[in-house]
C-alpha cells in the first residue's frame, strides 16, 4: 500500500481528495495543514482553517496531522511548503502528495515540482472534473458543508452558513453561469468548511458563529465556537439573523 501526505485545509477539496485517496488504497502517513499570515494566499485556504485539527480527530488521524505556517506571500510560501514537506518526508515518508483542487494550473504546477523534489507522485482526484458535476457528486456522496466565505458578485450572506444541500448547489451552478464566477467556487469566490464526510467516523463538526458583512460582494462567517459532535450532530448555529456590518462590534 502506497504511503501518502494529503494537504488539509477543512474545505471541500482537500476533504474529497482525501476521501478518495483513502477510499483508493492510499495509507496516510500524514496530514498537513498550512495556515497563511496573509489573507490573499494564492496556495492555500485560510477562513476556518484553524478547524482542520477538528476534522483530523473526527477521522481518528490527529497523530499523523501537522499544522504549519506560512508566510502567505506569493512564490515563498511554495518554497516553504517544500521545505516543510521536505522535513516531514525525512521522518514520515511517503510516496504520494495528496492535493484538492479543479482547475487551478497556478496550484497544480507548483504542488507538482514539490512533490517531484520529494521523489513522490502528485495525486489530484479531482483535477479536471466538471466543475457543477462535482459540486453535486459532492452532495451526492454525502458530504455535509458550509461556506465560510463569499467573495464574488451573484453570491452574499444568504449563502454562507447553511449547509450545502442539492437546492443550493443548483442555486451556486446558476449564478456562477450568471454572474461568471466559478461553479466549485476554484478562483477564491467561496471558502467552505467540511462538517462531515464518510471518513469522519468518530464524530462531526458543530460550529457556532455570526455572519459579517465585510464589503459589497465580501460576506464571512466569524465562528466562535466549534467542537466535534457525534456522528450525525453536526451542524452550524447562526446567533444572529442578520450580518453585522463594516464596524458593527458583536453582542
């Protein structure tokens, strides 16, 4: 059985790549966490990323997960994603890099060249899908998330904070052809948060949280408090029917 190191953001994609690599036959010999000091990464996820440590325990794989920072900055947050990896393969080896993501040739290139310094083979399970095809076979393969995020026109706080269900996919598929942006939510439009998904077997995510409107087209769901519920309790809880605005402190 081949050994694996799968990115882990506690979104949509790296939980389906990791999913499917498992379901595949790949033993983890790590899970890796990358959290940004920037808030513009072009690599890596960063709203609610910190509950990752969450979806590791809810598949009975926190003694193999690794958290690290990165800089967030352009081009050297890929050298230091292989200079953490490169450290993590001399103690935990493994063969495969295990990533998310659709379409993105940015991110594709760069986790490839990493993972060919490593000697290993890059794995993405998702690469190249439809990309409304996928959002409903996520659906379909019961994975139960939320969107943390909204960063684009033709989505706002009406959509983050509810878990993604058939109807809403099919509501995202149509605006992402009306409004232009893209259906899986690939170009940063949205950020989710995975509250369970067929790995998860020892417990879901149950997140507490108000929404945040931060701009015209910029919505965001500031969680507060978040736990592991047993399997099949998970769930998200609004404290507040409508979005804070811009300077509008918390109760």
């Amino acid at each position: 059985m081949a050994r694996a190191c799968f990115t882990l953001s506690g979104g949509k994609d790296s939980n389906y790549a990791l999913y499917r690599g498992v379901r595949g036959g790949l033993e983890p010999a790590c899970l890796l966490t990358l959290k940004p000091r920037r808030p513009d990464s072009w690599m890596f996820q960063v709203p609610a990323v910190e509950l990752a440590r969450l979806q590791a325990r809810a598949m009975g794989l926190e003694g193999v997960h690794h958290v690290r920072s990165v800089s967030g900055e352009r081009e050297r947050e890929v050298e230091e994603l292989a200079s953490i990896l490169e450290e993590i393969h001399s103690t935990h080896p493994f063969d495969v890099l295990v990533v998310g993501g659709l379409a993105s040739e940015y991110q594709r290139r760069r986790f490839q060249r990493v993972a060919e310094e490593l000697g290993a083979k890059l794995y993405a399970p998702a690469w190249g899908w439809d990309p409304a095809e996928y959002m409903r076979a996520l659906v379909g393969e019961g994975f139960r998330f939320i969107l943390v995020s909204a960063t684009t026109m033709g989505l706002d706080c009406r959509h983050v904070g509810r878990v993604v269900d058939r109807d809403l996919v099919e509501d995202i598929i149509r605006r992402a052809s009306r409004y232009g942006f893209h259906p899986a939510l690939e170009g940063g439009e949205g950020e989710t948060l995975v509250l369970w998904q067929p790995l998860y077997t020892r417990g879901s995510l149950r997140v507490r949280g108000r929404l945040a409107r931060l701009g015209e087209f910029e919505c965001r769901l500031e969680i507060v408090e978040a736990a592991l519920a047993e399997p099949g309790d998970g769930g998200v809880e609004l404290l507040e029917r409508e979005p804070r605005q811009p300077g509008q402190e918390g109760v």
